[in-house]
C-alpha cells in the first residue's frame, strides 16, 4: 500500500502488517510513507522513489548478512542511498545492536518509545541528513568571501547546525565563537582599506593554523569571523578565545614605523550551557556576546555567563611582562594591584637573599590602597 499527500516520505519496512500499520498510525500526522514487507522490495523502492528520505525497519530483517538492506544502503554508489537515515528498530540483543551501529544504523530505538520522542528522532534524522548533504555540496564549490578566501555566513550556518543536531542526539558539547578586531572601523578609517584588509588576512590566517581540523572556519560578517566546534565544552574554547586575545595585544604591526595598538575581542557560545533553541540563535548568541565585549571597551572575552557588563581581564604575569616589553603600558597599569601581589613573594625573596633595601612596606600600603580604592569603586 502506498500513500503519498505529505512531504518528506518514509520508508517503513517489516514483515508484519500490525507493526507496519502500528508505526503508520504514529507518523501519519506529520509525514508521508511508503511501506514494504521485505529486504529486497524496500530496496527496490529505495532505488526507483526519490521523495523517500528515511528508513525504519526493525533489527530482525537480515540487516546484517551481506545481502542486508542496511549494508546494501551504506554501499550503494548512490549518495542519495548512501546518506539515506536508517532508523532501526532495536531488539533485546545487545551484540546485533551493536552490529546494526557499526554496519551505518542512524540511530536504533525501542518498540515502546513514546510517539513525540519517536517523531523528534525522525525530524532529527532527516535536518542532518539534509544538512550533510548541503555541506556536501558546498564542500565541491563552497561560496568564499573575496579578501580572506573563507567560507561566507551561510556556509557557517549550515556547520553550526550540523553541530547543534549532533550534540542533540549524542549529548555532546557544541561550541561558537565569533570574533574581531576592536574599533575595526576607526582603524579602516585612519589607516585605509588596504591595511584594514591585511588585518583580516592575518587574523584568518592564524585561525586557520589553530583550529582543529573538525572545526570549521569562516566569516560572521565581512569584518568579524566564526569558528564553530563540536564536541568541544565552553572553557576550552574561552581558553582558547583567551590566548587570542593575548596573542594579538601583544603583536608589533608597525605602520611607518609606528605600532599600532590592536585588540581583539569574542563571543562564544555554548551548547548545552545556553539553552538556545536553534543554530542561528545560538551563533546570534555569540555575535551579540562580541558586540557586549566591545562595548565594554573591547579586548575582552565573554563566554557563556549572565553578564551585562564584562570586567576588563586580569593579564596573566607572563602576558603583562610581554605587554610592557610590546609598549602597551596602558594595559598593565589598571592591573597593578593585582599583578603586585602576585610578585611580591618574589620580591620579599629577592630582598631575604641580596639585601637590596627594596621598600617592601611601601610597596604593600600602596596595594592595599590600590586594592581599597578598586572596591569602592565597584561597590558605587
């Protein structure tokens, strides 16, 4: 039997007409179907009908022999086949289970699963399906942006919500981060659009050297690039993000001699920390992160906490001392508290052992004023 008034279609594939019409009577609302009672007729209609876009059948056809409808999917030299989802009905044996993952199963679910999980499951199934098959396709001939020769937004999209259903259905991590340089239109507008340009050549280039190679790499706006990661949690890619930042404050990019003082700031976002409901709210997440981290003055990092207003971060002793050596005083200075009683066991050591009079007791008072003078003024 055959009924064809909703679109996309399913393939419901099983030897008895009560599980066939057991399955129908769950899905109807929603999708169309076609059914079949055996291994070879549901290929057949695999092979002959376009419109169908997703497989259930139960574990106890002969999926797992040579001749299997599961095995003869996965090998077919159609990508259409090859890529089709394959939901599996699971049985009590946990070896054939298995066996039906490693042979390509999409997915494997009980008889007794409830009708809206089975439903999300499907529509799951079918969205990354659709989207692998779009990335595919790109991955031939995929839109480049002109200046950096990355991938353009919608390309972006598309990997973050090939990530966002993969983290949905295996509970993994998916994380966002969109980043750029502070004042980027001041700088194109004192400096040219041609130095405005290699800017973003540099700051591509050296993401591309860092991300790994499941990270996918490409342009937010013309000005501002995406780094999408599945599979990775939010603090390493705040780490991550972190060093950047670092990275780039501490860069000499001279014009006519003269050091340009560049920051950078991001956005990152996560799932499941951010309970965002789609992809493109969960990138616009991360895009509205970096736009708060400049507003707040910019070389900043703001990861996945409910904070209207990013504190300007504390450098790390190494990073002050290479910002000093780089000539960006200004960024240490605020931070003098904080980074002088860090050192100032090393200091109270250096004094124990060389006698050199340093004024220790000075030094401390002056912290502590420091320190007094930074509370008062976040309590106002």
């Amino acid at each position: 039997m055959e009924e064809s008034t909703q679109s996309p279609r399913l393939l419901i594939v099983d030897e008895s007409r009560m599980a066939r019409a057991a399955l129908i009577k769950r899905v109807r609302e929603r999708y169309g179907f076609r059914e079949e009672v055996n291994s070879e007729s549901a290929w057949q209609a695999l092979v002959l009908d376009h419109s169908i876009q997703l497989v259930i059948c139960p574990l106890t056809l002969p999926l797992l022999e040579g001749d299997g409808l599961l095995v003869r999917v996965r090998a077919s030299r159609l990508a259409r086949l090859r890529q089709m989802p394959v939901l599996v009905i699971a049985g009590d044996n946990q070896e054939a289970n298995q066996r039906a993952r490693e042979l390509g199963a999409s997915d494997l679910v009980s008889r007794s699963i409830e009708s809206g999980e089975l439903l999300e499951r499907i529509a799951t199934l079918i969205d990354l399906a659709q989207m692998e098959s779009e990335l595919a396709r790109q991955a031939t001939n995929p839109a480049q942006h002109p200046l950096t020769g990355l991938p353009t937004r919608q390309h972006i999209e598309l990997q973050a919500a090939s990530a966002l259903a993969q983290s949905l259905r295996h509970g993994a991590p998916a994380s966002i981060l969109v980043m750029g340089f502070d004042r980027f239109d001041a700088l194109r507008s004192e400096h040219g659009d041609e130095l405005a340009g290699k800017l973003q050549q540099k700051l591509a280039s050296i993401l591309a050297q860092k991300v790994r190679k499941e990270d996918s790499l490409g342009h937010y706006s013309d000005s501002e690039l995406a780094v999408v990661s599945p599979g990775t949690p939010y603090p390493a890619c705040e780490a991550f993000a972190n060093r950047l930042r670092e990275a780039f404050a501490v860069a000499h990019i001279a014009v006519h001699g003269q050091r340009l003082a560049l920051s950078v700031s991001v956005g990152v976002a996560n799932t499941p920390v951010d309970r965002a409901a789609s992809a493109t709210s969960l990138l616009a997440l991360a895009g509205e992160r970096l736009k708060t981290a400049r507003q707040a003055g910019g070389n900043r990092v703001l990861a996945c906490v409910d904070q209207a207003e990013p504190q300007a971060p504390v450098p790390r002793l190494g990073h002050a001392i290479d910002l000093i050596r780089a000539g960006n005083d200004a960024a240490v200075v605020p931070h003098l508290a904080h980074l002088c009683r860090e050192i100032l066991p090393f200091l109270e050591l250096l004094e124990r052992e060389w006698k050199l009079g340093l004024p220790l007791a000075g030094i401390r008072e002056r912290m502590q004023d420091r320190e007094r003078e930074s509370e008062d003024t976040r309590q106002a």
